[in-house]
C-alpha cells in the first residue's frame, strides 16, 4: 500500500482453483483440501472457514507472526474470520466491514466480472445477506460505493487506528 507503506498485506490461503494470471504465494496460498485440513489440524491457521461447500479459505498465522507494531498486517477475511481474529486480539486490530451500497450493486457488479455462473452469483449473494447481519460487530463500516472514497476512508481509518496503537 502507497499511502501506508508500513502495513504487509497478508495473503490468504484457500483451496479454491487459481484464476486467470493468479500465482499461489500472491494472490493466495493455494493449498489442496487435505493439505488445508492438515493444517487445521496442526492449529497452522488463525481463523478459516468453509465459506461454499468444499471450498476453505483461512488465515496462516505464519502471515500474522511475522506483524509488528512498526510493519503491521492487513487482512482481507470474510466477516466469520474477521470475527475470530477480533476475539483473539481484541483491541489490537481493528475490524472494518466493507458493503457494496445495496444489494442490488453488488448482483451487478458480480455479474458483470463474468467469472461466476449463475449459481455461483445466487451462491455469493446469498452469503452476502447472511453477511449484513454482523455488520454492528464490527469497529467501523465502510461503504464501497466510489472505490476511491472507500479506499481513502479506509486509509484515514487505519493510518489514526496506528496512531492511537503507537502513542499507548
């Protein structure tokens, strides 16, 4: 991130198949089902979830030891792992909820990516309204209506979040 070059953004691991020009270790640690569920097993995950059915995503806590104070972590988790991670660290990180403006936006803006068939969108929406309802559990909310508002909001949020961290 230009704006807050301190921050690392930790890459999330799933068992979904790569899209497009995805490299794993970039835009994911694509790891198989059974080698997700080892590291289950093995407490290698912060948080996870099977967010559609046989499809995990989660966090490596490898991704979050390596954060400090001085380069913290940014994470891009669904809201039940942005939940876990607020209850195992609590007022050290700071949990914001992102929402497309209606609903409505966001069935257009998933169908107009053309990567998901139809019920895969009906799947994602779905999900999403379920997703709503955790909204008041959250520190802050943003709404996505213009990206370059959300992105400059989300900028402000953090940059006075690490402030008021490094001034305790």
């Amino acid at each position: 991130m230009t704006a807050l070059p301190q921050i690392r953004f930790s890459v999330s691991a799933t068992t979904r198949a790569l899209r497009g020009e995805e490299k794993d270790g970039e835009a994911y640690h694509f790891l198989s089902t059974e080698a997700f569920r080892e590291a289950i097993a093995a407490d290698r995950l912060l948080e996870y979830e099977e967010v559609y059915p046989g499809r995990y995503y989660g966090t490596l806590r490898s991704e979050v030891e390596r954060s400090s104070v001085v380069h913290p972590v940014l994470l891009d988790v669904d809201v039940v792992g942005a939940l876990n991670v607020k209850e195992q660290y609590g007022k050290r990180c700071l949990a914001i909820f992102v929402k497309a403006p209606s609903m409505a936006v966001l069935e257009e803006r998933l169908r107009s990516r053309g990567t998901d068939d139809e019920a895969a969108i009906r799947t994602r929406l779905d999900k999403a309204a379920y997703e709503m309802s955790f909204e008041g559990s959250f520190d802050r909310t943003i709404v996505n209506d213009d990206l370059d508002t959300a992105a400059t909001e989300l900028i402000d949020l953090t940059r006075s979040f690490l402030n008021a961290r490094s001034n305790e």
